[in-house]
C-alpha cells in the first residue's frame, strides 16, 4: 500500500485501502454499508483499493478468488468497464499452448456451456483463478451491466487502451436487461446455504409463470439452514436453475415437503420462497 500511495501520489491522486470479506456481501446490512462507503470515497475524489482482509478471513470464509471478487465489486460501485488481466491475449478457442489453431474470441454477447467448457481450468498457477474463473466473473458482470474485458497484462499499455474503447483482448457484452441489486446480491453475493429439489409443476411455476416455490412442489431438502439463506433450486434431473431466500429453516422444510396450502400447521408461511426472494439463473 505504501508503494501504491507513493505512486499515485506522483500523479496528484489519493489513494484509499478497503478490505472487505465474504461477510460484507453475504449480509445485506453489511452490503449496503460498504457500497455507501465506497460511494463516499468515491465523491471525495480518492482511488480506492480493494483486497480480501486476509487477516481476518480463514478457509471456510474466505472468497480466495480475486475474479469473482472484482466482479462483485464492479456491481457494487456501479462500474462501467471490469478489466480483468491474465498471461494470455484473453480467452480463445482452445488453449494456444496446446492447439496451434486455437484463435482468440474477441467478443462475447452471451454465454452458454460451449462457451464456458473453452475456458478449461485454471492456467499457469500464478493466480488465484484461471480463465475459468475470469468467465465466471466476466457472467456476473454482464448481468451487473457492467461491461467486461479480459486481455493479457503484457500488452503495451493495456489498461488506457481498453478505458478508451480499443479492440484489446476479449470483450464480454453487457446485458441490455440486468438483474435488479437485490436481485444479483441474492444470485451472486449470497453462498447458497443448501438445495432444494422441486418437481415438474413448480419448476415450471418458477420459470414460466414467475410464482412463488410452495411447500407443495418441494421433493427434496439438502444441507442445514435457516430462515433468510440463500439456497439452491434444482429441478428432477438435478440441473439448479434458481437461487433465493428461503422462509423455512430445513428442518421444517423436509416436515412440510410435499403438502398443499390447507394441509400447512398454524402459522406456517405458505411460501417456501417468495417470488420478490427468487432468481432465475441464466
């Protein structure tokens, strides 16, 4: 940090450290509390830089994946453009350093399993992620609106160029129809806390007539969870296809699995997850 500052300080600006964890994204008080900071920094003409607090962090609450975390970040300032720098010219057909007749994708407008079965695992070792998790990233700020370039870290001034709109790397399009904040918190910031299988009927209820998950269409529960989590939802061949913020702790689920309204105990709410909690994944 002394390094950066000392730097930026040449060219007459101010920079400002920020540490977050995985706790500021998953907790939505917590979330707001840190965009509202960096919306201040912002406004008092300072560069912030982010990091995961390391020192706080351990292996079971602990992102460990600078992608992501730039992506999430990128939503939660509201960016315009995610740059994200690797050892390759961006993301090809193949990897290069095996297949000569590999080409670079120089522009990404929506992502499908083809798509993302090119990124392959992750590259040379030097960071936290690969290509891999440099496409996942890139998704989650698509649908953050955020636009996004993956480009190689070698070439000549690579970050101007790209701020100024040249054909660097790989450009992954923004949606033209991005989810709400709330909505890429729960689908993006949140760790799903368990699963929850559903049948035909609900999965259908969900994705096509946009209705709440009702106790009724629930045929599984997986994982231990409270009220408010965050938890997958699969349909019968096991393919997760939303994401949300359940009303039942799992325990109560399972009790309830499988009946109608009018067969709920007093007081039960008889929604599982309410259509305002629910994301439909892409």
């Amino acid at each position: 940090m002394e390094r950066y500052l000392a730097l930026l300080a040449i060219e007459g600006e101010v920079g400002a450290q920020v540490l977050l964890t995985p706790y500021d994204f998953a907790q939505r008080s917590q979330y707001l509390h840190a965009r509202e900071t960096f919306q201040r920094l912002l406004a008092l003409g300072t560069l912030p830089i982010v990091n995961e607090n390391d020192t706080v962090a351990d292996d079971e609450i602990r992102y460990g994946d600078n992608d992501r975390f730039a992506a999430l970040v990128s939503h939660l300032v509201d960016a315009d453009l995610l740059v994200m720098l690797t050892d390759m010219e961006g993301l090809f057909t193949a990897d290069p350093r095996h297949d000569a007749e590999a080409t670079l994708i120089e522009e990404i407008v929506e992502f499908d399993d083809a798509l993302e079965s090119m990124a392959g695992d992750r590259g040379t070792g030097r960071g936290s992620g690969g290509m891999a998790s440099k496409l996942s990233a890139a998704k989650i700020a698509a649908w953050s609106g955020v636009r996004t370039v993956i480009a190689g870290a070698s070439e000549t001034d690579v970050v101007t160029r790209v701020a100024r709109g040249e054909s660097v790397g790989t450009v992954v399009h923004a949606r033209s129809r991005k989810l709400s904040s709330r909505k890429l918190w729960i689908a993006f910031a949140q760790g799903a806390a368990g699963r929850i299988g559903v049948d035909a009927g609900a999965a259908k209820a969900l994705t096509v007539d946009g209705r709440s998950l009702l106790p009724a269409g629930v045929r599984s529960v997986e994982g231990t969870f409270e009220p408010e989590a965050a938890v997958e939802i699969a349909d019968e061949d096991g393919r997760v296809f939303a994401k949300g913020l359940v009303r039942y702790a799992a325990a109560d689920l399972r009790e309830v699995a499988g009946r109608r309204t009018a067969e709920l105990p007093e007081g039960m709410s008889p929604e599982v997850v309410r259509r305002d909690d629910l994301v439909v994944l892409p």
